[in-house]
C-alpha cells in the first residue's frame, strides 16, 4: 500500500430535494436515450465490445463475485432462503441407482444473497423503464422488460472501483455515500478508465463489514453510491452497475424517494443492477496485479417473466 494517494475525505454531499431529484432524473433520462428498448444498457454489449473484453484475460483465473446464498434468518436476513433435501440416500441405501435431490426457494431481492434486478424491478410514477405500463406486471409476472432480456448472459468488460482503498479504510461505514469524484479519484488511484459499455462495480466493503462485524439491519443502514454519482456512469454510458451492498444509501438522501439510485439507473438510464455482490476475492487479486478490468461472465437463471434472477458473476483475468 505504499506510496498510494489518500485524498482527503470529500465534503458530504447534499440531500436532494424533490425537485432536486426530478432535475437529475430528468436529466439523466435524456442522455440516456441510447438506452432503450427491452434489454436497455445491455445493447451497449455488442459482439464487438464482447470481443475486445475476452482480449482483458491474461492469465486465465476465474474469481467468483457472488457471495454464498445463506439459508439462516438475521438481522439483514428475516426471509432466508430455503433449501430442502428431498432425497437422499445414504449408507445403508439397498443396492441400485439412487439420487440426492434437493429443491431451493428464494426472495431474490433481499439484503444478502447476490441477484439481478431486470428493468422490470422498479416502478416509478406508475410506469416501468421507457414509459412501460406497470400494469404489465402481473400476478403471473413481468410481461415486458423482465429478466428474458438477460437470456443470452452479461459479457462485457468488468471494472472493479475500490472506494475503501481508495480513502485508506477497510470499508465505508453505514450511511456513507460514493461520489462522482470518489469514482473519478478511485480510477486515476487503480490506473484504470471506465469505458462506454463496461460493467462497472463500485466496492463500498460492505461484506467486509458485514463478516468482521457481523451482520445489521442494513435496509435501514448501508453505504452506497449517492444519487448524483450516476452522472458519472451516464458521461461513462455503462452497461451494467453492481455493488457489495445493493448500490443505494440508507437512509437515503432523497427527500420522497426511498432508493434513488435504483430509480435513476433502473429507470431512468435502463441499467440492470446486480446487487449484494462479494469483492473481497477479486478486490486482492486486482491489487496484486495492479490490474482492475477483467472479462465478466453473468448468466442469470432462463425465468421468463421475473423481475430478478440470483447469480454468480466470474470475473476471468
């Protein structure tokens, strides 16, 4: 860690207004414009950027971004999911072919197991990404902009911003927010540029935290980017955003709005979001390497009409 800048902490950033909030929305809505239609950001994935991430892999290893799904209740945790034995054989099973089977059930979108949100996850003003009627959600699911639009996987160029390295700390504490600057400060620190078309991760250490501390009540307490960051991922024109916490701050700084980040980037820039991943395996290997882009594999599971799948991002460097 030698020799590395520590910029002085930023002043905190403002709360925003409502009127502040529907300024940036708006804002962001028209520069994103490019990003429509059912697979939003994703289009920025062409075959040719898609190409140019596979020449990204040097050496060949694979690091999971995803962190273990956890069937035990907590604090952050009150649904966990469900994982049942339906058969299994054991030592004294009488001869022949056996099978152990076991079945899952999950609520995606909890505040610890790694997921997906598809475009279809925020409804904002009574309508979906694009102007979509919410009224095409259904009791049977999402009719438009659901997870279908990932069927062909991510695959695209992965960058990893590491914000707790960036200020010396071995992560942010609850509340703290992630500015444009502090993404901006962590790429000149890494010798890295996000580029149009990357999947960017931003590293707030919250399961960092969360392992040495133990676990909170962290929809009501968490870091993550504020709301005027993502200005920076609009001048970037990102395909994909994807955080250790599930990107928002809370509380949020938003007066009316619970998860402005959620709905600026879901919404109004149509980026799919992946959220509660783990950097602590990859965060390492990049520092070692002092290399912190990489080819990124997500292939979220074939449901048709869902608002969001978990996953196992790889990142292959």
């Amino acid at each position: 860690m030698a020799g590395r800048a520590r910029p002085t902490r930023p002043t905190e950033p403002p709360r925003l207004t409502e009127a502040a909030f529907g300024e940036l929305y708006r804002r962001l809505l028209g520069r994103s414009a490019w990003a429509s239609g059912e697979r939003g950001a994703l289009a920025a994935l062409t075959p040719a950027r898609v190409a140019a991430a596979a020449r990204e892999v040097r050496t060949g290893r694979t690091v999971t971004l995803a962190a273990p799904v956890e069937t035990w209740p907590g604090p952050d945790n009150p649904t966990p999911a469900k994982h049942r034995m339906n058969g299994r054989p054991g030592e004294d099973a009488p001869g022949g072919l056996h099978f152990a089977r076991d079945s899952f059930a999950m609520n995606v979108h909890g505040d610890v197991d790694s997921h997906l949100d598809a475009l279809c996850h925020v409804v904002y003003d009574g309508t979906l990404h694009g102007g979509v009627p919410a009224s095409s959600v259904t009791a049977s699911g999402a009719t438009a902009l659901s997870l279908e639009a990932a069927r062909d996987g991510i695959v695209g160029r992965g960058v990893l911003l590491d914000v707790p390295r960036l200020r010396g700390v071995p992560w942010l504490e609850p509340g703290d927010h992630v500015t444009a600057g502090d993404l901006a400060a962590a790429e000149t620190a890494q010798h890295v540029r996000v580029q149009e078309g990357d999947l960017l991760f931003v590293r707030v250490g919250h399961r960092r935290r969360r392992a040495e501390l133990g676990a909170w009540h962290a929809a009501s307490r968490r870091a993550g980017l504020h709301p005027s960051a993502l200005e920076f991922l609009a001048d970037r024109r990102v395909a994909l955003l994807g955080g250790d916490g599930n990107n928002d701050t809370a509380p949020s700084s938003t007066d009316g709005v619970d998860f402005p980040v959620h709905v600026l980037a879901i919404h109004a820039m149509g980026l799919h979001l992946l959220d509660y991943l783990q950097f602590e395996d990859l965060a390492p290997v990049c520092e070692t390497a002092d290399r912190w882009s990489f080819l990124c594999v997500t292939a979220p599971l074939r449901l048709p009409d869902a608002t969001g799948s978990p996953v196992n991002p790889i990142a292959v460097l």
